[in-house]
C-alpha cells in the first residue's frame, strides 16, 4: 500500500513538473520558453519514419504534426491543410476537390512587358513578381488549401496557404522562393499549380539582362599578333551564333563610362524584343559624367551639351581603356583595321563571326529614341578614335566589313583589346 501511494505522488510531481516547469533531456537548464529541450552533440531527434501511404492514412492530422517521409526522404509537417515538404519547400497530398482555381495575373516586375516577365536570367526572382489566382471554395464549409507550382529545372517554387471560407471566390496570391536563376535561363517556365480539382499553369517568363561591365568574365583569345577578351562587354558568355543575346553584351554611348546607361533587356521568349534597362532622357549631359543611368536620345551628334567645353581627357580618344578592364582598352582605328586585314581581310558578318573574335552581330541602339535596332544582321563595334565631331567603328553586315564613323550619342557594343 505504501508503495503505491509513493508511486502516485512520485507521477503526480512529474505530471506537475511538465505543466508549470520547464523540462530538459541532456540538460540541467532547458530554456525557459520551451517545455522540452533535448541536448546533445553525439545524438539526434528522431520523428517518426513512414511511407507516404502510411502518412496519408493518418485520417486527422494534427497541424504541426512532424514526420520523416521515407518515400521521398525528407522531414514533413503538416500545416492545417497539406502536407509542406521541408526539402522541395512545396506542399503535397490529395488536391482538395471542393476547390477551383482560374484567372490567374502576373504582377511581373520586368521592365519588358512586365505582365508576365518576373525576372531575369542569372538573378534571384524579384521580390514584388507574386503572381495572383480566383480560388472558389465549392463546399458549404470552410476548406483549407496549399497551392504550389515548382518548376525542377530552376527550382522556382510559387506557393500559398490558408484557409478559404464557405461557397466563396477569394484571390489569393502566390509568393515565390527567391531562387536565382541559371545564367543562361530565358524564357516561358511550365509549372502546374496543384492543390485544387482545377488542371492549370503558372507560366511566369524570365527574362535576359546583359550584366554590369565590370562583372564580365576576362578571358583571352589570340587573333594574329593582337589579343582580345573573348566577348563583348556585358555579355553573358562568348557568342556561339551570329544572333546569340546572350553575347550581345552593353551598348555604350561613345566616351561615356559605365554608369548603367549600358545595360541592356531582352524579351527573353521571342529574344528580338529589347530596350534599356534604364529608361531615356532628352536632356543632355553638362559633362562627361552624368549623374544618372538614363540613355540620351538627342537631335545632334553627341550626348553632352557641351563637347568642346567637356573634360575631353576623361573621354576614350585620350584615355582609351573606356570601360574596359585594367590592362585592356577600346581598340582604335588602326587596331581594328589590324585585325581586319588578318587572314586576307573580313568581307562580311560571316566572316566576322568564323574569326576568332566570334563577333556577334549585335546591331546597335538609336540616339533619336533609344530604341534597339538590327540586331542578328548588323555588327556595330566603338572604336577610341574620334573624326571631327564623330567616332570610328567598325561595322559588319552581310555583304561588307571596314569602319565608318558616326554620331556619338548612338549606343554600340565594345570589345576589349589588351594593351
């Protein structure tokens, strides 16, 4: 008898200790804001193991419920409605059949059709490009829901959760993981959104951008006795066709530094549609460096006001390496003309492109409107030199190659020669 009373005081103190205390395994002083800490450094936490088909016959899951999915090898909770799956940050189970989903509205952040555009190639998603549907409860209760689209190629995953109250239609909005995209990832993704009876697609578009000048990657090609970064600046990689966006790179106003004016977006489904980052501005610059991004469109022949007044030996004639990297300049007249006598000379973009320079032919962008043109067919290349009020390029289409000059405020790629 004596035992038994000691017995139920001894699970009375315990049964105690867990309400009001705190209590701790491998630890004499668990935190106070938790009621259980575990510790150690030799051992783990393990939840229960189950298969899918097991978990699911789980009729009433409790939300916060934690198991380890040995199906598809990864710890899983439930959140009130599904299954969220801890590794793909996705949620999973049955659709809810009472539920329908439609209209779906991109709130696209790209500054090229921004409908659907969310992002661009080598960059996180960006934070405002959520993407909204009309979900309809078809039942006469309350219905939780758990919407996920994933697209495995990138691993963008757009999800939302929550609850949607009785024969109604709500919008609900879709927020993204911020994954950055492949560097070279363009275009419409293909990702079903799941978790209703409706068979649907989120199909957000990711965009190309050219990058900052400084951030292309250096690295050398030999042409005769002349070596030459293998790509334009601001491309995302050395051309592989005569049409490769990707290789287009920055389209700089001549003598301009790189102050964002440069940088360059393309539609990144149909690859031909393309304007600046930046938007335009009609007012020209008092000196060689403008305080802003924007491109300037003019009726005359140079972006700044004033040339002759201008510190002219900021400009590339005086000090060539432009915006070249250390060690590397914009090549002046001669050098091109170096470069293309090489091999009997260039006779067209063919031939500029079979060379070693793999020169895409990268068209150029307009001073009247800043608007991109003859990209694909025409190559227009900066040189350092100046003629009068003019500067020399070289220019390339399907019949000829040789240098011409031209208004400065026109925007034209640059290739780097080493000094």
């Amino acid at each position: 008898m004596k035992t038994i009373f000691k017995t139920t005081i001894m699970l009375l103190l315990l049964v105690s200790s867990g309400v009001y205390g705190q209590r701790g395994i491998g630890t004499n002083n668990p935190d106070t804001s938790a009621i259980l800490e575990l510790n150690s450094t030799t051992k783990g936490f393990l939840p229960p193991r189950m298969s899918t088909t097991e978990r699911d016959g789980i009729s009433t899951p409790a939300t916060g419920l934690v198991i380890y999915n040995t199906t598809v090898a990864c710890v899983q909770f439930f959140n009130g409605a599904l299954w969220f799956d801890t590794c793909t940050q996705t949620t999973d189970g049955p659709p809810n059949n009472n539920l329908t989903v439609s209209n779906i509205t991109y709130q696209g952040k790209s500054v090229i059709d921004n409908e659907f555009g969310i992002g661009y190639n080598g960059e996180a998603v960006l934070a405002g490009s959520t993407i909204s549907v009309k979900l309809t409860n078809n039942a006469g209760t309350e219905q939780g829901y758990g919407l996920s689209a994933t697209d495995a190629g990138t691993g963008l995953i757009y999800a939302a959760t929550g609850t949607i109250t009785p024969n109604t239609t709500e919008t609900v909005t879709l927020t993204h993981n911020g994954v950055v995209m492949p560097a070279l990832e363009s275009g419409v993704l293909t990702m079903p959104l799941t978790g209703t009876n409706t068979t649907i697609n989120l199909l957000p578009r990711i965009d190309i951008k050219s990058i900052p000048t400084s951030a292309t990657q250096v690295t050398d090609v030999v042409y005769g006795t002349q070596t030459w970064m293998d790509r334009n600046l601001g491309a995302r990689q050395a051309a592989n066709a005569i049409n490769d966006v990707f290789s287009y790179g920055n389209y700089y106003q001549w003598g301009r530094s790189a102050d964002g004016h440069e940088i360059t977006v393309w539609n990144g489904t149909s690859k031909t549609a393309g304007r600046g980052l930046a938007d335009t501005t009609n007012t020209l610059a008092a000196d060689a460096y403008p305080s802003h991004a924007n491109f300037i469109i003019t009726s005359s022949s140079d972006w700044l006001g004033d040339p002759a007044g201008s510190d002219v030996a900021t400009l590339w004639a005086n000090a060539n390496q432009g915006p070249c990297p250390a060690n590397y300049h914009v090549p002046t007249y001669d050098e091109w003309n170096t470069a293309d006598g090489f091999n009997s000379g260039w006779k067209n973009s063919t031939e500029t492109y079979a060379s070693a320079l793999k020169l895409p032919s990268s068209g150029f962008r307009t001073f009247a409107n800043g608007t991109l043109r003859t990209q694909g067919t025409l190559g227009y290349y900066w040189s350092g030199a100046v003629s009068g009020t003019s500067a020399i390029f070289l220019y390339f289409d399907s019949r000829v190659a040789l240098t011409y000059d031209s208004n400065r405020a026109r925007g034209f790629t640059v290739r780097c020669l080493k000094d």
